[in-house]
C-alpha cells in the first residue's frame, strides 16, 4: 500500500495559518500597522475603501526593508524579532511570530514598496495569492507602504461571512484605537472612502485619549499612577458619575500591548466599591508595565490573551492602585461628622452639598465664626417649628373614610379603584371578573391570576416584546408622532459610534426621532418620539440605542429588526421599577395581543405558567 502522509504545499498552509490570523479586514490593519510602530516609524498613515474589503493601505516612515527583506518577509516564520527560544522570555515588540505577511499574501492582492533611508532606490513587489507577480526595483520614499487589495478573493467562503461595511469598520476602528493609545508619540492618521476619520498628532497619553474619545472625556478622566518594583501601573480612570451600561470603553495595556483581562477587570470595579450605579461600567484605560519574563504572550496567535507568573500579586496591586487614585482625588466618599453644623447655617433654598474637597470641608466648619453650634433658645425653637410642620402633614388623617379602610388587629387594607375580582383567562388573554388583580413581585415579576393557576411574568422582558413589535410595524409603515424639544440637546460621540449613528439616522428618525448631524461626530437631538415616557432622557436614550444597537450588529439583523429590538431594549421598562395595578393590567392585555408573546425579541421567557396541579402536587410531596 503506498503510503499516504504529505507536506501540504505552501500556498494551502499559508491559507490554513490565515485562518487564524487574520479573521477579517480589522486583522490586517492590527498587523500591519503594529509592524509599522516595531519599524520605528513617527507618522503612520491608513487608508480605506469599503470598510477594508477593497483596499487597506498602510503607509510609514519606519527603518524600511532591503531587497532581500522584502521578499523574506513573506515567508513563514520569517521574522526579525527573535532568533532563538530564549527571546521568547523578552518579547517587547508587537510582533514576533512571522506569521501575519504570509497569511496575508496568501488571500489577498498584496503590493509592497519599501526603501530603507540609506538607499537611493527602494524595492516594489506584487503578490497574489503567495506567488510573486512582479519585483522591481522603484521610487519610493523611505519608510514602507503595504496596500492590501480584494481580501479573501480566493476563500469565498470567508469573504461570505464578511459584515456590512459598518460593521467591518467598526471593528477596525477598535484596533486603530487600541493601537493609537498605546503609542501617543506616534503620529496616526485614518482615511476611509476619501474621508480622514482621525489626524492624531504626537503628545501625551491624556491629548491622544481626548483626540480620540472628544473633548467632553478631559472631565471625566481621573489619573491612576503606582510604581514599585515589581510593576508599574499607569494610566486614566473614569469618574464613577460618567460609568455606561454598556462595555467597550475598558482597556488593558501589557508592555503597551492590548489584552482582554476579566480577571483584573474583576479587580478595577471591585476597587470602586459602592460608587458606581446598579448595572455599570466604569471608562479606564490602564497601562502595566511589567518585566517579560513574568509573563507569556506566545498563548494565541492574536497575542491578546496573556498569562501572568503570579496573577493574585496583579490583582493585588491594580486594586490597590485603582482605590489610591479614587481615594487621592476625592471621589470616594468621606464621612463629616460637623455636617449638621453646616447644614444648620446654610440659609440658601436646596441642600448644600460637601464635594469632598478639603479646602471647602473646612470653610464649612466656620461657616459663622469659630463656633457654627446654635445656641439653646435657637435649637428650641426649632424643635417647635418643626412639630408644626409635622402636625399639618399628618392633619386630617384622622378623617379618613372608614369604607375605603378594613382595619384588623393585624394589617390594614386598602380598596384600589381598579376592579378586585378579575383574573385573566387562559385562553383569550383578557380579564373575566373573579379573582384579584395582578400584583407585583420585588419590582421585577408580576404575578397574575389565571383559572388554572397562576402566570409568573417578567415585566421588562414583556414590555421587550410589546415594543419590539410596536416598533417593527412603525419602521415598515415609516410612521411615528415626534415630540419636539423645547431646547435642542447635542450630543458628542466617539468617531466609530458617529460612523453608526449615520448609517442608520433615516431609520432612527422614521420611529419618531429628530436627529440632525451637526458635524465633526456631533447631532443635536430636536425631538424623540411622541410615545416615550417623558422622565427619558433624550441623550441617555439615544447613547443606550446606539450602544445595543451595535451590540446586536454581530447577529445579521436586517437594519429595521436590529433597530426596533435596540429601541425596544433602550425604552422598556426595567427591573425594579414600581407599576400600579392600572399599569400592570395594560401590560398584560398588551403582551397577549402581540403575535408572538411566549419570547422577548433576545429569545427570553416572557412568562412561565404555574398549575395549581402542579402547585398541589409539590405541596404533598413527601
């Protein structure tokens, strides 16, 4: 029997590699660009057509390759970061492998010019598919210019699988960032379809977190600084008030090098204690520095996952570092023990409030000379005049009608105006008059009657579904009442989101928005649509629309369905919110009009049904 053991052939091995390197267009540019800061380059330049799909051009003015380099540097394994094992154990450059130019090469039209600065002349060459079209010398400045065309032209199965344009520039917009903020002494500049997205000059960590999030992050950003001599932490933190719903604006940096860490992640909100609001997430960016040979990085191929020689000792330390800088700046809370002494000589029309600042804690201990304490006869009087006050609250309550009130030895109970004996039917959905109404059960669950049991129902998760649909039908018949705003409110996002925002306003503003572009990633809101609550927030509406809207980009939604579940995610009610028996009552017919009310739009239980067979049954087990 012959035998049957090969060497696949270069081209298919390059192309099996690709599979792991480089997933798609935002790849590319992470690797050709981390290249470019390992060639020592001080301007960096990209340039794109169609999210990178058609042309992804990065251009520097690093050290350049020599004719022999530049067509070495498409071999596999083929790398001037390492020569032996050891180097491993000291790996300070973004790239090591050898790895992401011959997976490039090996699915996609690749043309390279290159001149190093003591040269006159510099080297071009064209590739297709790993094999060598053309390589001359040329013209060039010095420095490297890469321009990858038609990606994955011979994987047309991965080409499928490519998303919109959006969506693959959202994801290229991460790592341009990523990259961006690693290197603030670099210069970086971002063109997409004619237009320059970003134009990052060289400065310092703070200017290019600005140049990239907006001038309205500067306020928010708290300096986070720990040196021993172990390791090094550095960097911004957000101020609690500022923290978002939603993920994406948590970064890790590693020897300036991008990592997802939910460990010390873990370890940053727990140093924030009690500050941050229900369901947040606070900005950071954080910078470790750390000696190579306590860490590995050689762990996946996108170098994003590192393990760490005593991952408890980091933990440690970033805990410790992130609670100096709350602590240093006044953001964690102190106690004032002479708090009512100040309080009892302010004299304005609201509260006053202690921000925390030293200077102003002791002002308001000497409010009104060395001693701020009342005297006797004034304490007194007060008393008096707040026994008044209580007594007109309370006057009357003697008085109430004795038919609205059963009083027992034990509870008090109250008759609402709503109808108590009705429950709802198991078939139609509707009330019949026989039982109580629906009640809530900790803010979150409603419990309704039905004549076989009883209904469990997940009041945000309904509400998810009512509106879901509600939205749809508004986005297919391009209808909605808009609700003007008596003042215009603007709102600043990064470049990425105002990217998103734009590819989809005419729909945003066909449910009931009125949003205009203002320019330079800026809209001003003039209106919202006419069915929200009024207590929503316009901004806060839109940032958590934009924000699950991209989060569901992932899932190939169609534009409109992606849409109404982001808004109806956005506008629903939530957990913990009280609703009266009215309310909970409309909630339940409007659920069992909908076509589909068994599943919120996410796939979650609207509802769960108990049987009081059921019920009998785990009463008499034994």
């Amino acid at each position: 029997m012959a035998d049957i053991i090969q060497l696949l052939p270069d081209s298919i091995a390059n192309q099996i590699a690709a599979g792991e390197v480089i997933q798609r267009p935002a790849s590319v540019v992470k690797e050709l660009v981390e290249n470019a800061v390992d060639a020592g380059s001080t301007e960096i330049k990209v340039i794109l057509k169609d999210g990178g799909k058609a042309l992804i051009q990065i251009i520097d003015n690093g050290c350049g390759m020599s004719e022999t380099d530049a067509r070495m540097a498409f071999e596999r394994h083929a790398t001037s970061k390492i020569r032996k094992a050891k180097d491993l154990f000291a790996i300070r450059t973004m790239g090591f492998r050898g790895e992401a130019l011959a997976s490039i090469a090996a699915i996609a039209h690749v043309e390279l010019k290159t001149r190093r600065q003591s040269d006159d002349l510099g080297t071009k060459i064209i590739m297709e598919g790993s094999a060598i079209v053309t390589q001359e010398p040329c013209q060039c400045s010095a420095g490297t210019s890469f321009a990858i065309k038609n990606l994955f032209y011979n994987v047309p199965a991965r080409r499928n699988f490519l998303k919109s344009h959006t969506v693959e520039m959202r994801h290229i917009l991460e790592e341009f960032q990523r990259i961006a903020l690693a290197n603030p002494d670099i210069f970086f500049s971002l063109h997409h379809n004619g237009s320059e997205l970003f134009h990052l000059t060289k400065g310092n960590l703070r200017q290019r977190i600005v140049g990239i999030y907006g001038n309205t992050v500067n306020k928010k950003l708290v300096p986070v600084e720990e040196d021993t001599d172990i390791i090094k932490i550095n960097g911004y933190i957000g101020k609690p008030e500022f923290s978002k719903k939603t993920r994406g604006e948590q970064l890790f940096f590693v020897n300036h090098r991008f990592i997802k860490s939910p460990y010390l992640n873990h370890a940053v909100v727990g140093a924030f204690d009690d500050l941050l609001p229900k369901d947040t997430y606070p900005f950071y960016i954080i910078f470790i520095e750390i000696d190579p040979s306590k860490i590995d990085i050689n762990v996946h191929p996108t170098k994003q996952e590192i393990k760490f020689e005593d991952e408890r000792l980091l933990y440690n330390y970033m805990k410790v570092a992130i609670k100096h800088a709350l602590g240093q700046y006044s953001i964690t809370p102190s106690l004032d023990f002479e708090q009512e002494n100040s309080f009892s000589n302010y004299t304005g029309s609201g509260p006053k409030i202690k921000t925390g600042n030293q200077s102003d804690f002791s002002q308001s201990k000497n409010v009104s000379g060395s001693n701020a304490r009342p005297a006797p006869a004034e304490d007194a009087g007060r008393h008096s005049s707040n026994l008044k006050n209580w007594e007109k609250i309370y006057k009357g309550l003697d008085e109430f009608d004795s038919e609205e009130t059963t009083t027992t030895e034990n509870s008090v109970t109250i008759k609402s105006k709503w109808s108590d004996d009705q429950s709802l039917d198991d078939e139609t959905g509707s009330f019949s008059k026989q039982h109580k109404p629906p009640y809530q059960l900790h803010a979150t669950y409603i419990v309704s009657q039905i004549k076989s049991g009883f209904l469990l129902i997940d009041q945000q998760a309904a509400h998810e579904r009512i509106l879901y649909e509600q939205y749809l039908d508004v986005l297919k018949d391009k209808k909605n009442y808009t609700q003007k705003e008596l003042f215009p409110k603007t709102i600043n996002v990064s470049t990425s989101d105002a990217l998103v925002i734009k590819a989809i306003l005419p729909q945003i503003n066909s449910l009931g928005f009125d949003i205009q572009e203002f320019g330079a990633d800026t809209f001003v809101i003039h209106g919202v649509p006419a069915d929200l609550p009024s207590k929503k927030d316009p901004q806060e509406l839109v940032e958590s629309l934009l924000s699950q809207y991209k989060n569901n980009l992932d899932l190939k939604l169609d534009i409109n369905e992606n849409l109404a579940r982001s808004m109806a995610g956005s506008s629903a009610i939530k957990k913990g919110q009280n609703l009266n028996p009215a309310e909970m009552k409309e909630l339940i017919d409007k659920l069992f009009a909908c076509s589909t009310p068994y599943k919120s739009p996410s796939g979650k239980n609207c509802f769960v049904t108990y049987e009081l067979d059921e019920l009998a049954r785990r009463f008499n087990a034994e």
